[in-house]
C-alpha cells in the first residue's frame, strides 16, 4: 500500500515511462524497508525499558492523545 499510494501520489503525475516508475518503485520499496528495519532494530533496544515502565509511558501516551483529541476539538 506504501509503494503504491506513493507512485501514484508522487510519481505518475510527473512521469509515465515505464523505467522512471520502475526506478521510483524501487527507490520506495528502499526507503520502506529501512524505515521498517529502523523501527524494528529502535523497538528491540527499547523494549527492556518499556516493559520496566510501562504503566507510566501509557499514561503520558493517553494523555498526548487526549491532548491531540482536544486540539482537533476546539
């Protein structure tokens, strides 16, 4: 869903051969894949934290949300 909604956000309005959508997909599919292994390898280092923590980080999580939810509101 990533690759697609951005080819055809980004990409295909400006470029429509076959080569330039094939080197933007792979350029995508790049960028997702590291993104992903970056939020797998930062959840791994922090999950002896969040597990000593816990109750403390989803109170300040619940409360930016609330906050989040009362900006929208106003």
């Amino acid at each position: 869903m990533f690759g697609v909604t951005s080819l055809t956000g980004y990409v295909v309005g400006y470029m429509s051969s076959f080569p330039a959508l094939l080197f933007f997909e792979l350029v995508i599919a790049t960028i997702g894949t590291i993104a992903t292994c970056t939020w797998t390898g930062l959840g791994v280092l922090i999950q002896k934290f969040y597990l000593r923590h816990f109750r403390v980080i989803n109170i300040i999580l619940a409360l930016t949300l609330l906050e989040c939810i009362w900006g929208m509101l106003r």
